[in-house]
C-alpha cells in the first residue's frame, strides 16, 4: 500500500511538475512532498480499478473511513438489472415449462390404481421438519421477491403508503423467520442424510429419464430416487448458502464485515434466492398436481402400496425385507 | 433552477471537523450517526489531504435506483431527499452509494436497522417547508429560508463549498489557476461523471 501511494505521489508530482514548467510557473515546485505532490480522486480510481479509497478519521465510526466506494455502482447494476432478469427468466421459466409438461404429461396416475392398502412413507417427525421448512419457505420467498420486484409489480397498484407498510413487515417476517427456517434445514439435513447419498439406481433412474415420459416405464428407487436427491442437495447446500449470506446481511458489519462483504452476500442471496424458488415450484408441482397419490405422504403420512412400488419400488422391497417378505398393510399411522 | 452540488478542495481542508458538528447541531442528527464527515488520505505523510465528505447528492443517485420501496426523490435543485415515512431501513441504499451516506439508527435487536438518515443538503423532507414535522425527521430546511447548507457556509478555509455546481467549480477553477495545483474536485467523476478541469 505505502509502494503504490509513493508511486501515486511521484506521478502526480511528475505530473504537476511538468504542468508547471509548460506554463513557466515562477513558483518552483516539488517533486515530493510539496503542495503539488497532491493525489487525485481520479488517478487513485484509475489506480485502485474500482477499490475502496479510504484514509482515515477520527470519529468513532470507523467505517466512515471510506471516503468513495466505486464497487456500489457495479452492484447496483447487478440488482436493478442481472438479478431481474435471472430471477425472471428462472422463475417464469419454470412457471412456463410445468404448463407444458402438465399439458403433455397431465397427472402421473397410480397405473396399477389403488390398491387400497397403505404404508407408511414419512413419519411425524419428517413430515414437521417438511413443513416447518416448507411454511417458512413460503414466506421467506414472497417476503423475499417483494424487494427485487415488488417496486415493479406490487407498488403501482397498492401505493406507496400500502406498500411500504406491507414491505416493513414483509422484512420482519423474512428477518425473523430466517430462524425458523434454518432449523428446518438443519434438521433436514440430519434426518434424511442417510438416503441421499447416490446408489447405484439413481444412473438408472438418470438413463430412463425418471420415467416421467409418457409410457417410459417406472425407474427404480429407494426411498429417494435421484431427482429427489438432486432437490434434496440443493436445499442443504444452496439453504445452507442462503443462511449464511442472510445472517451476514442480517448483521450488518459484525465481526469485521464490510460493505463490499455484505453487497457479496446479496448478489449470491439474490441468485441463489431465486433458482431456490424456480425449483420448489417444480417439486410443488410434482408433490400435488403432478402426481397421483404423492401428496398424502405428507398428510398422513402414509401412500398407496401400489403407488409406492411404482415410484420406490427398491424402498417397498427393503420395507418388505424388514418386515418379514410382506407389504406391512398400515391400518393407523405410526405416531 | 440550479443545480446544487458539494465541492471540497482538499488543498484547503485543514480537517478541523467543524463542518461535521455543525452539521449535527443544526439538523440534531441521532446519536452514532454522522450525516458529513471528513477523511484523511496519507495521514502524516506527505501528499496529506483531507476531504470533507456528506451525501453527493448524485446525478441518478445509485441509493433511489435500488430502493425497493422508492422513498427517493430528486427535487428541482437537484438535491436528493427521502421520505422516512415509507423507508423500510432495508439498507440496500447504503450497499450502493459510492460514498457511505446512508446511515440507520439501531433500533431493537441484532441489527435492526431504523429509517434510513443522511444529508439532506439541509433540505429538510416531503413534510411542508419549515415544519415541525419535518425538523424532527430531517433536520432544519436551511434551502428554503434561501440559505446554504450550514457545513459549507461556516467553513473556515473556506474549502467546503455549496450551491450551484457550475458557480462553485468556476469559483475552484479560479483558485487551481492562481495558485498552480488541486487535488481536483473529490467525489464529482463518481457522483456527477464530470470532472473540473483545471
């Protein structure tokens, strides 16, 4: 640092010096240290390519050290235009995509139909953890969307008053529920780690699309089968991402952060923010209009025999295994 | 109308600080927060300066663009102004400005951050001119009493200088002129995308 500002001092003394000559100042002036040897704002932006121009004061409020900060007009951009269009084109995206797979596809029906027998799929304990992530998940992804796009969408027509007063509360329920939510995530991560490394099954279940094509067969899987898995990781992963990088904007400037930590943390909330809405949508689709008989194995708890052998037919055998060679008919849930 | 602008010449300010408690005690800005303050580069080495440094009030202020609920205003002076009545103290405005005028009181836990406060070119808010209302919120309206913002107008080097851009760059040009060097206008090629040349 003390190379560069001497490199700075002798250009701009160079500089003025020669400023001077040419008009044949009587003054003389000093290469170094002078009243000449000044830096310029814009020899320091060209010097430091848009890094922080701080010096010192002497106020309490260190941070008010920084005197120009050029990276805020690059995450402006960023947030009034890329996270705009990647949020659009994601969201809407995958909003586009499940119209058309929903109007080819229609709903995946039970193809052997209801067996009448159940089993039980998801626990009590799964089935909290489920929706303590997935209702604070909601909300966190409205309350969420409404800084990037409501001043868009929702301000025209609720008015300024309207819409700040829903966009402060809107920023406590995404401040606060963020706690909620992370324990959902954690505890999903512990609960469900077991079954989600890969197996053998899930390049099958890759090779034959899933079996979501029409007539495409059913792919083995245990009680997750790869795509699950794939959601399952995002969520962990790219929840764990989401928590970190909120908590850092949540706590502004604590335990040394600084501006440019925290407008880092916004670009990778707001994109990861946004992918992480675009593929619930799927996985709501797929969990209740998508798919027969999928949806109450986070009602009560428990699925058709025969929708379970279709769609986890590995994870029926390995019930049955357990349970002396049968499919165990669940007259109550287990809780 | 005029386009009002901030300009500090750094070959002046002789960082006394005077600007930034006379700023405080004419807008009673809340405690922690300091709506102007000044910087020192090379401190206690040569090529010293210090810079007095407030909200720029920018031409397409980078804070107005971000903010999701559009509390921003520019009024016809060019002076950039808030309404703390719609702010919702997300602090996305302080991630974008160039020059870390936005600041927020804490209020309740963690971080909390209360209505957004910086300078307001003692310009007061939306609230009518002169308001009670509008003291408490924003400070005094100096503009509208037809006088200049108080940091600049007590400056005792006189390197602090408020109003007009075009009249205070051409009042700097004329000192750069006469006596041979300036450290330029700081803070102009990032609020303004100008620079005086001198």
């Amino acid at each position: 640092m003390a190379r560069l500002f001497a490199h700075i001092r002798f250009v701009a003394g160079a500089l003025a010096l020669a400023f001077l000559v040419a008009l044949a100042a009587p003054a003389p002036a000093s290469a170094q240290g002078g009243p000449t040897a000044a830096t310029s704002e814009q020899q320091l932006l060209q010097q430091l390519k848009g890094g922080v121009i701080a010096g010192q004061v002497s106020i309490p409020d260190k941070k008010a050290a920084n005197l120009i900060h050029p990276a805020g007009r690059d995450w402006r951009t960023f947030h009034t235009v890329t996270l705009k269009w990647i949020g659009g084109v994601a969201i809407l995206g995958m909003l586009a995509l499940l119209v058309i797979f929903y109007l080819w596809r229609g709903t995946i029906a039970i193809e052997g139909g209801r067996s009448g027998r159940k089993i039980v799929r998801f626990n009590g304990f799964e089935r909290f953890t489920h929706w303590l992530t997935a209702s604070t998940f909601v909300i966190l992804g409205i309350t969420g969307l409404n800084i990037t796009f409501g001043r868009a969408l929702v301000l025209p027509w609720l008015g300024p008053e309207a819409f700040s007063a829903w966009s402060e509360w809107a920023k406590y329920a995404h401040n606060y529920l963020s706690f909620a939510f992370t324990i959902g995530v954690v505890l999903m991560f512990l609960m469900w780690v077991g079954q989600n490394f890969p197996t053998a099954a899930d390049i099958t279940w890759f090779k034959m699309g899933g079996g979501m094509g029409k007539g495409g067969g059913h792919a083995p899987a245990y009680k997750f089968n790869a795509g699950q898995k794939l959601l399952y990781w995002f969520v962990v992963l790219g929840g764990a991402a989401m928590i970190i990088t909120g908590y850092i904007l949540i706590f502004p400037f604590y335990g040394g952060l600084t501006v440019g930590n925290m407008e880092l943390a916004e670009v990778f909330h707001g994109v990861i923010g946004v992918l992480f809405v675009a593929l619930i949508l799927a996985h709501i689709y797929l969990g209740t209009l998508g798919m027969e008989g999928a949806f109450e194995s986070m009602v009560d708890g428990t699925v058709d025999v025969n929708w379970a052998k279709e769609h986890h037919s590995l994870w029926v055998e390995e019930q049955m295994q357990q349970t002396g060679g049968k499919a165990r008919p669940m007259a109550t849930p287990a809780e | 109308m005029a386009r009002m602008k901030f300009l500090c010449d750094a070959d002046r300010c002789i960082e006394c600080n005077a600007c930034v408690t006379a700023c405080k005690n004419e807008n009673d800005v809340p405690w922690g927060i300091n709506r102007r303050r000044v910087v020192t580069l090379n401190d206690g080495k040569p090529g010293e300066r210090s810079v007095s440094m407030a909200c720029m009030h920018c031409t397409d202020a980078p804070c107005a663009a971000v903010c999701p609920v559009n509390v921003f205003y520019t009024t016809a002076d060019g002076v950039v102004l808030h309404s703390k009545d719609l702010c919702i103290g997300c602090g996305y405005c302080f991630y974008a400005c160039p020059f870390g005028a936005p600041q927020y009181p804490k209020v309740g836990n963690f971080g909390s951050r209360g209505k957004m406060d910086k300078c307001t070119y003692c310009a007061g808010g939306p609230e009518a001119d002169g308001s009670k209302e509008e003291y408490e919120k924003y400070g005094a309206n100096r503009l509208a009493e037809g006088k200049l913002p108080l940091c600049a107008e007590m400056c005792s080097t006189k390197a602090l200088l408020a109003g007009d851009g075009e009249v205070i760059a051409q009042i700097y040009k004329e000192r750069v002129s006469k006596r041979g060097y300036g450290s330029g206008a700081w803070g102009w090629q990032t609020a303004y995308r100008e620079s005086i040349a001198t």
